[in-house]
C-alpha cells in the first residue's frame, strides 16, 4: 500500500483514540490556572466568587489533572454547611447547558460531598430553577459530576457552582480538589465517540478502496508474513 494510504491511517487512529483537549468554554479560568491577590484572603482564582460560606481556597500544583493547578477546597464543616467557589455567565433561555466538573475526594469522607450546582437566573438576577449533582463518595482519583438540562424560560445568565458541603454533628477537616471545569452547549467529546468516527472514517476509505480495485488484485491480509508490512491492496504484490 502507498506510504500515503498508511500515514492518513496512521492520522486517524491517533486522533480517534485521544479525546480533545481543548473545548469552547463559558467559564473564565476555568481551569484555575490564573490566580489573584485578595487582601486578607490570600491567593484566590480569578473570575471565581465565594459561594455561601468562606472556604480555605488553595492553590494546588500537586494534585492535577492538567495544566499546572487546581482548587484545594479544605473546610472543618459544623452542622448544615456549604461552601465552595461560584462563576456567572450570560446565559440564554430555550438553550441547552451541559455542565461538567472533575473532582478528587482523597481519603475516607465523614460527612462532606462535591456538587456541581447550576442556577438559572433572569436579568434581575432572580433565581429560575436550581439543579444538583453531588457525590459523597471517595474517589482517590479525577471523577467527573456531569449535569445536563434546558435553561428555563426567562433565563438570562447561569451561575456554576463547585461546591462541598458538610453535615456533620462536630467539627472536622475535610478537602476536595475541583480542576477543569467546564459549561457551554455543546458536550464534551468523548474518547469513545472520537473511535467510532475515526473506525467510520476508515470503513468508508476501506468501502471505496475495495471497489476501485475489484478488477486488482484481492484485499491484502493485515499482516504481511514475509516481511511485516502493513496492507490493504496495491497493484503489486504486497
């Protein structure tokens, strides 16, 4: 087979294997490589508010899951306590936001989870509806809180939340790292659905390949066992 034939295969498999890396996102800094100083706080993300109560925001440079850093969101939670980090974006109604928000749960948790929380709001900033997606579970690696759904009637802006929230009877210290955040509408391409392309993309190369060369010589084995080479059809012998 042609050396080009080989290289174009050689472009699909390796884009169809991998998933992208970089996506359209509504969120600014969101993958918290950017950092700020706050008096009396420290060093805090930009764009990013406080979210309910004041959470001990660290940068961590440790426990990524890419870029450079993530949030170390560490708390001692007392009762009903919520806490985390939040970002507003415009947002418009009818549309179709998909949410996403990687978290490692090192540890064994006592009474604290992660949620990735969405508000819809209007031009008014009124709250229009309230969705949730919460794990309380330890991970010990990156796992995602996925969360998808139609914005409301009304709706002029969404608020992304990366929350942990307590429920304990006293107090303890608990953390969860949140990175590469992610909302807008359209998904995620996953590495899965990138393989089905690229397979599409071969079997139709494959489909019009074997027509142009019915009158050739028939479809070569995968592995040739004379030399090891790589074909599909050629003219000559492989």
């Amino acid at each position: 087979m042609k050396k080009s034939c080989i290289t174009t295969l050689v472009i699909v498999l390796a884009f169809s294997s991998f998933p992208l890396t970089v996506y359209a996102n509504l969120l600014d800094n969101s993958g918290f490589e950017e950092w700020q100083w706050t008096e009396g706080v420290g060093e805090f993300p930009e764009y990013w508010q406080y979210a309910f109560d004041y959470p001990t925001v660290i940068k961590e440079s440790t426990v990524v899951k890419s870029g450079s850093y993530s949030v170390k969101i560490a708390v001692i939670p007392y009762g009903n306590y919520w806490t985390g980090l939040s970002q507003e974006q415009p947002f418009t109604a009818g549309d179709t936001l998909y949410a996403y928000q990687p978290v490692n749960i090192p540890g064994v948790l006592n009474y604290t989870s992660a949620i990735l929380q969405i508000h819809f709001k209007n031009s008014n900033g009124d709250c229009l509806s309230v969705y949730r997606v919460e794990r309380a579970t330890t991970t010990n690696n990156w796992e995602a809180l996925i969360w998808t759904g139609l914005a409301p009637p009304g709706t002029a802006k969404f608020e992304y939340l990366a929350l942990m929230r307590g429920w304990g009877t006293s107090p303890f210290s608990e953390t969860i790292y949140f990175d590469d955040a992610y909302a807008d509408t359209v998904p995620i391409p996953e590495p899965a659905g990138l393989l089905l392309f690229g397979i599409g993309l071969i079997g139709h190369w494959l489909s019009q390949k074997i027509k142009e060369n019915r009158n050739k010589q028939v479809l070569c084995p995968w592995i040739n066992n004379s030399n090891g080479a790589f074909c599909f059809s050629s003219n000559s012998a492989c």
